[in-house]
C-alpha cells in the first residue's frame, strides 16, 4: 500500500463511521489540519504512533505483509485488491 492510500483508506473508513474530521481528531489527541494532511497523503513528518493510534481509534491496526515479487503483482494478483 502506498502512502497516499492510507490515507484515503483512513478517510473511508472515518466516513463509514460517520465520523467527522474534527471528532476523530479530537478522539486521537492531533488536530484537524494533521488528520486531513493525512487523508490527503501529505503524510510529512506523521510518526507511526500516530497513523497507529487514528487505526486504533477506528477499529483497525497495522499489520506487516510481505513483499512478493519486488512490489509488482503478479497477473492472477491483480484482480484481488
């Protein structure tokens, strides 16, 4: 996944639960402008902790995948994400 689509994934799932930006913001602790920097991939100095913590606060976690093939899908993969 690239940077820029976790924070689209995050913007998706804040809306599925009818979250505003300011209210999930204020459950993690950052501000407003940082969470919508984040959904918008302006990712910047964004620690780890706190792509962690905004998950958490969603329902989600990080998980490690491995990288098959260099980061290039094979043909049967592409159709799967």
């Amino acid at each position: 996944m690239k940077l820029y689509e976790i924070g689209q994934r995050i913007k998706a799932l804040r809306e599925d639960k009818n979250l505003t930006q300011e209210a999930l913001a204020q459950k993690c602790g950052i501000s407003r402008v940082t969470l919508g920097k984040i959904e918008r991939g302006e990712m910047g100095n964004t620690t780890v902790k706190t792509l962690d913590l905004i998950l958490f606060t969603l329902g989600f976690e990080i998980a490690l995948k491995q990288n098959v093939g260099f980061g290039l899908p094979a043909l049967d993969e592409l159709g799967q994400e």
